[in-house]
C-alpha cells in the first residue's frame, strides 16, 4: 500500500493510504463522541481501514458499521500490508518526533506502536468473526449504501491528511457520497496534512460544499497528536 522516502523535515512521506487504525478511545476524543451521542445513532466509519472502532463499539452495544476498499481482500492479505505499513510510518518516526505531542494519548514511540497493533488485533479479530455483517467492501468515492443509510458519517485520517495524493474533486466527491447517506452529518478529522499544515485544499472544499447548499463548521476537539492538528470538519444540511 506505501512505499518510502526519507523526508525528516517535511513529515511522513508516504506515495498510498496506510493500512493503519485507531482504537475507539481515540475516535471518540476526534470526533467529540461521548456515549450519548452514540446511542441510536447508526453510525458508518468511512475508509475505516483497520481501526478497531467498529469492533469495540458494536461490543459496547452500538451500532457501527465500517466501509472500506481493503474489506475485499482476506485477512492474510490485510496481515500483511498493516505490517508492511507499520514498517514503512514508524520507520519515519524517529527523526520527526518534534512534530508530535508525547503528553497525550501517546507518551512515546513505544506506547504508540503498541496501541497501534492492539487497534488492528481488536479489528482483525472482529473483521474474521463478522465479515461482511460489519466491515463493507467498497472503493470510494462511490458506495453501494442507500439514500441516508446511516445517520452519522465518521472519517478518520484520510481526506485533507492525503491532500498530495488526492485532489479537490476527489474530496468533494467523497464528501458528497457521504452526505447522500447519512442523514444527520459527517465528520472529519484531522484538518492537516503530513507537514502538520492545515490542508490548503481545505478552503476550497468548504467553499465547494457551501455552494452546492450543505453547511461546513470547524470544530476543536480534545485530541491532539500531530501538533496543532486538534480540528474536524462538520458537515451537514442543516444549520
């Protein structure tokens, strides 16, 4: 899915989205989600990749469902582009540590890497017993869901973080599918790109989604790992 290239001043650099997820407690802390904003919500983890949020919050009870282009393959083949990923992101790690809070969810390299590969053992674990009951295949911008399939949409780490390798349109498109199916709003986190920049397709986006009549907010939340990347995007059709 990666591949590599030195880069200590710029962030990580990688050339494809990274098989790499987050656990429900950080979901929760990105997205503003206390339980009761959970409960008879159905909500969808859009590019959810192999974070473990879908699994643990349907064990808590809630109702999760994961969408992703990765969900076509077994789970050997997910084993193995995670570990490829994991070596290709924490092999950048060391010498961009200055871009980081360590006085957070993550107190060192350590600690990190190991909460990373708890999040994919919950979510391998859960993607093996449920299949296709929780995790659906899909290649994005476009999904197979029905017209407000969900009422909460939840996107983490991929659109604006990837802004090099996907474009406006592409963001727009995303953000426009994800919008047809949820019928309350969509939620994106984080706003910055590698360099721990705030995206400078940003702007565009909103003001693009502002024409075509939904509504676009920023919002703080109380995470925050990459310096200052501590902001979701809100979006909805109503005010």
């Amino acid at each position: 899915m990666t591949s590599e290239s030195s880069n200590p001043a710029g962030g990580i650099k990688l050339t494809d989205t990274a098989i790499i997820g987050r656990t429900m407690s950080e979901y929760s802390a990105m997205f503003s989600l206390a339980a009761h904003d959970m409960e008879g919500e159905n909500i969808l983890d859009f590019a959810a990749g192999c974070s473990s949020f879908c699994a643990e919050a349907n064990a808590m009870g809630y109702k999760v469902t994961a969408a992703d282009r990765i969900y076509g393959s077994n789970h050997e083949t997910i084993e193995s582009a995670f570990s490829r990923d994991m070596d290709v992101v924490m092999g950048q790690m060391p010498e961009l540590m200055h871009m980081y809070r360590w006085d957070g969810p993550f107190k060192n390299l350590g600690d990190l890497i190991d909460q990373r590969k708890r999040a994919f053992s919950a979510f391998i674990r859960d993607f093996r017993a449920y299949g296709d009951l929780r995790y659906v295949h899909c290649r994005l911008p476009h999904t197979g869901f029905e017209d407000k399939r969900f009422t909460l949409c939840l996107i983490s780490h991929f659109l604006f973080l990837y802004e090099h390798i996907l474009d406006i349109r592409f963001h727009v498109d995303v953000l426009s599918e994800a919008l047809r199916i949820a019928s309350k709003e969509v939620r994106v986190f984080p706003l910055v790109n590698f360099k721990g920049r705030q995206a400078s397709i940003l702007s565009p986006v909103m003001e693009e989604l502002n024409a075509r009549g939904y509504y676009c907010h920023i919002r703080k939340t109380d995470y925050e790992f990459v310096k200052n990347g501590n902001e979701m995007l809100v979006v909805s059709t109503r005010v």
